[in-house]
C-alpha cells in the first residue's frame, strides 16, 4: 500500500497486508511550492531543497500516533 493512513496502519496491524510505503506529503508539498516561486522568479536566490525518503513500514515497525 501507499501512504500510512488510519486504514493501512490498521490493516498492517491486523496482518492484512504487508508493507506499507510512506512519504511526508507535507515535506513534499512545501517542495512543490519552493520550486514554483523559483520558476515564476528565476532572479531570486535559489531556495533550499530538502531530499524527501519514502519510509518502509511493516507491522513490527508501525509508529506510534
């Protein structure tokens, strides 16, 4: 599955499925948002990226809430 939602965590905790891949949607929001304001204004600084990491969750590794 994708993304860690209320239903994947349930469903890994109840062994229904396997693994789950997860990203920081927030994290890549603000990505998406940097990169646009330095397209529309090309002659500012260039604004920092940040990597985004998918994280690999299983049952024996679901974070807590």
């Amino acid at each position: 599955m994708h993304d860690l939602t209320d239903a994947t965590r349930a469903w890994l905790a109840e062994d229904l499925i396997d693994v789950v891949i997860d990203q920081n949607a927030r994290l890549i929001g603000e990505q998406v948002v940097i990169r646009l304001l330095g397209s529309i204004a090309a002659s500012t600084p260039t604004l920092s990226l940040k990597n985004i990491e998918p994280r690999i969750i299983f049952r024996e590794n679901i974070p807590l809430v």
